[in-house]
C-alpha cells in the first residue's frame, strides 16, 4: 500500500435519502487536519486505489472522521461507496489541504459560510471549532439544496450543537443556521447569489448588508453558485484571499462530483 494514504475503518453509515449519504470512519493518530480542509479518500478498485477529495464533516479534535458524499449511478467512486457498511476498509489519503481556512481571510466581524449541497460538509467542521467563534462575533451558516430532505445535519444544527457541553453556549451565541431550498415549499426559500442581494435576508438574520470592513465569506458547493456568488461579491468589491495575500472571501474548487 502507498505510503501516501492509511487503511481506515466504516464505523456507521447515514442514508439522508436516495442521493445522499455520510459515514464515519476510525482515525490514524498521526492524520491531523484543520477545519475547513479535505482529504483524498477512496477504495481500492481492482487492485488499485481510486480517490476523490472530500471535506472532513468532523471538527478536527474528534477521534474520528466523518464525510458526506452524493451517490452518482455511473459515478467511478460513488457508485461502489453508497454501498459500505460498518467494518469495511476505506483508504484515506495522510495529507490534508484546502483553502477554506480563516488564516487566508481579513479579520472581521461576520463570517458567512455558503454551501450548497456536499458543500454543506467543511462548515460543519468550522461550526464545531471553538477558535472560530473567537475570531468572529457571528457565523453565519447558509446552506442551500434542491429539496428539504436533502439539508443534512439539520438537527444537529439547529438542536445538538446548542446542547453541547463546551460548545453550547458559543452556538447559541454567536451561530446563526439559515437552510434554504429552491425547489419546493419551506420556510426559507432561494439562491445563496440571490439571497445575498435581497434585504430581507440581512433583516432575517439580524445583521447589517455586508461591507468590506465587518464581513468575510467562504464558499463551497456547485459551479454555478460559486460562479455567481462571486460575482455578487466582487461587484460590491470583496476581493479572494489566498495563503500569500488574506483577502475577503475564499472558495474551495475541489470537491466530489463523482
């Protein structure tokens, strides 16, 4: 086996419907990560391993790790990985890496985290850091889907993590969840790039229209919503930030569409 990626176990599975699902899997003592960052992960196929990146759902202090994938029929990777049950061997590759990290943002007030599907998977490691809410008074969550059923980690979001032990009062705080859906009835409705632009949003959520100096953003999910959030941002004059030059918003390009 390639020094590069470890053998790790299924410990549970979680079917949110018919396109989507998450599992867990033990963690090497020696795989460390930051939240927000992806691994290569994947199966052996034929003798061979096949991986694609996938964000950590886990904070990076919790003894094991934990994804959340889409399962595409003809999908190389997802096709074989729908079917894993608990006890069955997964590869996960040793190095961890991404741009969705605060060090690569301005300091700020606000941090708006705006994902659309499986893009939903590295805020939740960011909401369960406890340096995040020292960094930033508010922590805005936005996740967008198709369907109600497809907005994982819902009860977790708006329950669990309210309750937890060390994290509970920093949540209640300062973490404000704002699920949306295009597609069918529910009570909050639309885009992520149209949401940005409309009043109503900021007044919902309490907080100011967003302005250079108190607001930073980060991004994951489709094409189309990375494109055009962009170009809301950029309009209104927030600029990408890298390692080398910290700026207004970042966007992670990798993710699983397979």
């Amino acid at each position: 086996m390639s020094s590069s990626f470890y053998e790790a176990t299924v410990l549970s599975v979680h079917h949110w419907t018919d396109r989507l699902f998450s599992f867990t899997t033990t963690r090497d003592s020696g795989f460390r990560y930051q939240s927000g960052q992806f691994a290569m992960i994947g199966l052996e196929v034929e003798g061979r391993p096949l991986m694609r990146a996938y964000s950590m759902v886990s904070p990076h202090y919790e003894d094991t790790l934990e994804f959340l994938s889409i399962k595409v029929p003809e999908g190389p990777l997802t096709s074989r990985l729908q079917h894993i049950q608990p006890g069955d061997p997964i590869l996960i590759g040793r190095k961890a890496s991404g741009t969705l990290l605060t060090q690569n943002l301005l300091p700020g007030a606000r941090l708006y985290l705006l994902g659309t599907g499986t893009g939903l998977a590295p805020f939740m490691s960011i909401v369960q850091d406890p340096e995040v809410y020292e960094q930033f008074a508010k922590v805005i969550l936005v996740h967008g889907c198709r369907e109600v059923r497809e907005l994982a980690y819902q009860d977790r979001l708006s329950k669990d993590l309210h309750e937890h032990e060390y994290l509970g009062e920093l949540v209640a705080g300062q973490l404000a969840y704002f699920p949306t859906v295009t597609r069918e009835p529910f009570v909050n409705q639309g885009r992520i790039p149209d949401l940005l632009g409309s009043e109503e949003f900021f007044a919902r959520l309490g907080v100011p229209k967003p302005d250079l100096a108190g607001d930073r953003f980060m991004l994951c999910g489709s094409p189309a919503m990375l494109k055009d959030t962009v170009a809301v941002l950029e309009a209104a004059g927030f600029v990408e930030g890298n390692m080398s030059h910290p700026g207004h918003y970042v966007i992670e390009r990798a993710f699983v569409d397979k």
